[in-house]
C-alpha cells in the first residue's frame, strides 16, 4: 500500500515535472510579447493594412445605413453592453441603424448561419465578434464580396476577412494586469488554476499565452495548475470552478476566470465553498456580475474594459469607413465621445488600456 | 399479421409524406410573401449547402430509428473524424487526401464500436450512444490538445465552399445519397428487414433476418456518414476544432421523426426524411429573412416540431378506430 502511495506520488510529480515545462491549456501557439514587468509601455511595431476590401459596395457616405450586429452569442450581460454602446452611437449618429442577433450559444456553425442569413437579406454592413477567427472567415469574406463592410469587435477573424477590428485592448497588456494582480493577492510563490471558455477561443487563447510568457518572465515562482473550459455558460462555470477548489483544496490560491461568465461563477463557487479569503479570484467580468463579489470583499479586483465603449465605438469605426473617413493607411479615427482613438497592428483600433475596478468604484459602473 | 400491417402501415406513411409537402409548400409560399430574399435560386442553393451535414447524418438516422434504436454519438463521431483530418494531416504527415479517407474511415470504426456493444452486451441504443457522445467529444478534445488545425490547401475547400454546374458541390454527394438510401430503404430485402426488425424485433429473428449483421451495419453507416459530415464540414468552414458537431444528433433527429418516422421503430421513409430537413432548414432562414430573431426562431421549429406529431398521432388514431 505505501509502496502504491510513493509509485502514485512519483508520477504525479514527474508528468507535473513534464507538464511544467508544456504550454497551458487553453493558450495559442502564436508568437507572444509579454510586456515589462514594471510600467514600461510596450513598443508597437509599424504594420501596413492587412484588412479586406468590399468590392462593389454603394456610397452611402452621409446617408442612413442598416447595420446587423452579430455577437458569439446573445442573452449574457457583456453582449447586451456592447449592444447597449452600438444603440448609443447609433442615437447620436442619427443616421446609423443596428440590430443585435445572434447564437443563444457560442457556437461556430450557428454563428455562420446568421450571418449568411443577414448577407442574403442584404445589409448595410455587419458587426461580429468572432467565435472562431478562421471559421468565420468564408461567410465574412462572401459579404465583403457583395459590397457590405465589415467590423469586427471583441474577437478578430482572419484580417483579410473584414475591414477593421476593434481592439477592446491589447492581449500582453490584459495578460499583465491579471497576473500583476494574482500576484498581488496570493504572493509570488501562489498556485493558480484557469477557467476559460474553449481551449479554441481566441481571445482567451490569446491571452492565456500571454500571460504565460508574462508570468514566467515576471513571476517566476508562480504555478499554473490548470486550465479547465467552460463554455460559456453560467453552470458549468461554477461547476468547474468547483471541481477545481475540491481537487486541489489548499494548494489552489487562485482562480482566474478568462469570461464575463465564468468569474462571477467562479466567485460564486468561492464563496459557497467558505474559501473566501484562501482562493483569489481574478478575471475579466462586467461590474454589475462581480458587485456582490466585490462589495462582500470575495473578490478584490475586476479587469476589462468598457463593453459599452466597445460597441460604441465599432458603431463610429463603421460609419467612418462607410463615410470615407478611414481607410487603409490611416492612423487615427474619430469615435465621438471617446476621442481619437489609435490605429495599431495594421488595421485593428486600440480602445484602450484595461480597467481594474474595486471595491472603492465598483458602483460607478452600470452594465 | 404481416400481411395487414404492411396494409395499415402503407396508407399512413403516405398520408404524412403528403401532409408534410403541403406544409411545406405553404411554409415556402408564406415566407416567399414575406421577403423576396428568401425564394431565390441563390438562397435555396445556399440553404442546401447548408443542412448538407445535418442532412447526410439523418438519412442512416432513419434507417436506425426504424428498427427502434438510436445514434445519439453522431456529432461527436463528426467532432472526432474532424480533428482526426486535421492531426493526420498535420501530425502524422499523411497525405491531405490520405487523411480525409483516414477521417471517414475513424468515423466508420467509431458507428461500427456502437454497433458492436449494442449487439454483443445488448446495451440499449440509447444508453450505448449516450455513452460515446461523450466518449468521442472526449477523445476528440484530447487528441487536438484543443487546439485548432488550418492552412488547408486551396483544392480542400472545393467541395465545402465551391460549386460544380452552378450548384454547391455537397449537394451533389447529398443527392447521391438520398438516391442511395431511398432505393436501399424502399426497394431491397435489406430496407425490409430494417421493418421487420423495428416492427418486432424477436419476430424478425425467428424469421431468419440476420438482426444483428444488420444493425452492425447501420450504426457503421451512420458512422460512416457522420466522418464523411464532418470532412464536407471541415471544408465549409476552413478549420478543425474539437467542438464540431455538438448538437447535430438532435437537430438529425428532429428532421427524422418530423419526417414521420416513428421513434418506436417500424414505420418511416426517406422521402419523409428529405422533407424533413428541408423544411426545418427553410423555416429557420426563412423566418431570419423575415426579420424574425433566433430565439423566436428556434421557438418556431419546436411548435412545427410538436404539431407535426398531434396531427399524425390524430391520423393514425382515426385511421385506426375507421379501420
């Protein structure tokens, strides 16, 4: 029986030993860039334009347009804010309307399906957050080929498949802010485990091999156990991030949640767990989800951006390109009340650097 | 016996067919009226490029459901022959066109697994194929590490995204199959059998039908056709992902019983089958064309979907008190 323990222990310890050294689950294969570890701001290398063209498309410059927006799926708190953002540019427009539909799950093939549906019905344009960056291409493609722009937010598609993305913030500085945080919380020597939405999703996937590159580069010490997926959805988050604190118990002292979903779920399994205080929990998620997390002091601190800003500004992204007013080459546009914002990357617009909210203006936020 | 079923049975199978074309052709002409995107010859074509998949998977669905089982592991055994291109091509470095043989051959091997346990432990259909559509999902996201395959060459989306005479090249496959499947199911001793054995299926061994052989053979084929799903899938959307599929065996399912198979074996027809699909897919664009949001749509299909089963159960009970 002893001698079974040491056999089971010895393994454990050596494909942990071979694992260590492994990629994380849930991260691309891309080349990465982590940030520095203090605040040195990251160098952006020049880029030409690498978006698509419409071929045939109407000048509609100044006219009223129809826009369809397509999120991964509808029906969860952070789409109905980029939602919200797209109908407050669209008021103050004036001349711009837009209809959010989409997937009930994010799902690829559902996804391309309606699109295909709004292409064939003829619109103006489409927004979309990509489930999947090369699945959706084809379908992306077949609309710029019928004279209808493309915008991507959220979550890019192959560049040559649309004409600009808005880029809620870059991958290294988001993989910053949530390790910097994690380690804040539970030191540099913390273990720390993963929830995410599918291995395959890109901006998770993105972010997870950053914050990789990022944490072996800044916190060494930490270790990552593992990165479990979840969908997106509500009960196999808290499911999963439940799994996680049973399995490992003391030796997880944190958990980060990659969706808007899984953090407040993830948050939820902590404190009915009782571990508030002993498991962190860090991750990207909308104030109004997290309020009850923060303000209980389970959760110290939120990252994201503005959703609502998000869509607000694929909404004047839109307009400008259909205006004339950005094209390839361009280096800034003009998004209303947020400003000029910053070409980067060839043909994405930065919205940003990300947000941390705490306890101390949580409740500055409504979405 | 035989002899009245076949004489009961007959008529109701036709009456359904008939009834579900003339849903059909109202479903079409009501949303035509709606919105003049929906009955063009660019949309229809599309919408078949479309529910090829769902369609190609229903088709030995009907087959199995008419002997009284079930294929619940279709869209993971089209997950796992998915990402099973894609690592063979990638990983193992056989030939692309290796590779795709390969993925249809693992779906093959996975339908003709269920068939096996099915026959030889007697687990019923359901439990057998529940159990392999987490089985499969699993080994399908093991095996790719989760991590997506891309950068096929240009030929390999010929038959997903291209078209031969003016017409999506699946179609074709799909056309070819329903010819298949209709002159196995309607004019061979082996389409018989699958009555039979759904009719009573201890009657059908004692009748010297090779019950077991048979079933083999069609969860292989359903198998078989879920690889085949998964390549034209693969194709169509110029990537390999683990979660392919998911959700595939109940919208095949749908378009079956919709087609007037019965879920209690016996009864059905690959006509039934056909219209089946047709119509679910047609309703969903349809109404998407009409300005229908997805939640209302999916709202739709499921009062089609009951309605569809009270207006047969109401016919078959009349046709039986009348008879």
């Amino acid at each position: 029986m002893k001698r079974l323990a040491i056999i089971i222990a010895t393994t454990t310890a050596l494909t942990g030993a071979a694992l260590a050294a492994d990629p994380w689950d849930g991260g691309d294969d891309l080349p990465t860039n982590p940030l520095a570890c203090d605040d040195t701001p990251g160098t952006v290398a020049a880029k030409d334009y690498d978006g698509g063209q419409t071929t045939g498309a109407a000048d509609k410059s100044g006219k009223e347009i129809t826009l369809i927006d397509i999120p991964k799926l509808v029906g969860v708190g952070y789409f109905a804010a980029t939602t919200e953002g797209m109908r407050q540019a669209a008021e103050e427009l004036g001349n711009v309307k837009v209809t959010t539909d989409g997937p009930t799950e994010a799902n690829i093939d559902d996804q391309i399906t309606f699109i295909d549906n709004y292409v064939t019905q003829g619109v103006d344009g489409v927004l979309f957050a990509a489930n999947d960056p090369v699945a959706i291409a084809p379908v992306l493609k077949k609309a710029l080929g019928k004279g209808i722009h493309v915008v991507g937010y959220d979550a890019n598609s192959d560049p040559d498949a649309r004409e600009w993305f808005v880029n809620q913030a870059e991958f290294n500085g988001i993989a910053k802010s949530l390790i910097d945080q994690m380690a804040a919380e539970i030191g540099d020597e913390g273990k720390f485990a993963i929830v995410t939405s599918t291995f395959t999703t890109p901006n998770q996937a993105r972010w997870i091999a950053e914050m990789q590159a990022y944490q072996e580069s800044c916190h060494p010490k930490m270790e990552w156990l593992e990165t479990v997926e979840a969908q997106e959805d509500n009960i196999l988050s808290f499911n999963q991030a439940n799994t996680l604190i049973n399995k490992y118990g003391d030796d997880l002292d944190g958990i980060f949640g990659m969706t808007s979903v899984a953090t407040p779920a993830a948050a939820e399994a902590v404190t009915q767990a009782g571990a508030c205080g002993e498991t962190a929990v860090v991750g990207l998620a909308t104030p109004n989800a997290m309020r009850p997390y923060v303000e209980s002091g389970c959760v110290k601190s939120v990252v994201l951006w503005s959703p609502v800003d998000l869509g607000y500004a694929a909404v004047y992204v839109m307009r400008a390109v259909v205006d004339g007013d950005l094209s390839p080459g361009d280096t800034e546009v003009e998004a209303g009340r947020l400003g000029k914002l910053q070409v980067v990357n060839g043909s994405e617009i930065l919205l940003g650097s990300p947000f941390v909210f705490d306890k101390s203006n949580v409740n500055d936020f409504d979405f | 016996m035989s002899v009245e079923a076949r004489a009961t049975r007959a008529p109701f199978a036709y009456h359904h067919e008939l009834l579900l074309l003339i849903v059909l052709v109202l479903v079409v002409g009501f949303l035509a009226v709606g919105t003049d995107k929906f009955l063009t010859v660019d949309n229809m074509l599309n919408q078949g490029r479309l529910m090829t998949e769902v369609a190609l998977v229903a088709l030995p669905m009907t087959f199995i459901i008419i002997t009284g089982g079930i294929d619940l592991s279709v869209g993971s055994i089209m997950g796992l022959a998915a990402i099973m291109l894609g690592v063979a091509w990638k990983n193992f470095g056989l030939p692309l066109e290796l590779a795709i043989v390969f993925s249809v051959a693992v779906g093959a091997v996975a339908g003709f697994f269920n068939g096996l346990l099915i026959i030889r432990v007697r687990v019923p259909p359901l439990i057998m194929t529940l159990a392999t559509l987490a089985l499969y999902r699993g080994l399908a996201e093991g095996i790719s590490q989760a991590r997506s395959v891309r950068g096929y060459p240009e030929w390999f989306f010929v038959l997903g995204q291209g078209e031969v005479f003016g017409v999506p090249t699946q179609l074709w496959i799909l056309l070819v199959a329903i010819i298949i499947f209709w002159i196995v199911l309607a004019k061979t001793t082996f389409g018989r059998s699958l009555y039979a054995i759904g009719y009573n299926e201890e009657a059908a061994r004692f009748s010297g039908i090779p019950v077991d052989r048979i079933k083999l053979i069609i969860y292989s084929l359903s198998g078989t056709m879920a690889g085949l799903a998964g390549y034209i899938f693969v194709s169509r959307v110029s990537t390999t992902r683990s979660d392919m599929g998911t959700g595939l065996e109940l919208d095949a399912i749908a378009a079956v019983v919709l087609g007037g198979t019965s879920i209690f074996g016996g009864v059905g027809t690959i006509a039934g089958t056909v219209i089946g699909f047709t119509l679910i897919q047609l309703l969903k664009n349809g109404l998407a064309l009409s300005g229908v949001k997805g939640d209302a749509t999916i709202v739709v299909i499921g009062t089609v979907l009951i309605l569809s089963i009270l207006v047969s159960n109401f016919l078959q009970r009349r046709r039986g008190a009348g008879g």
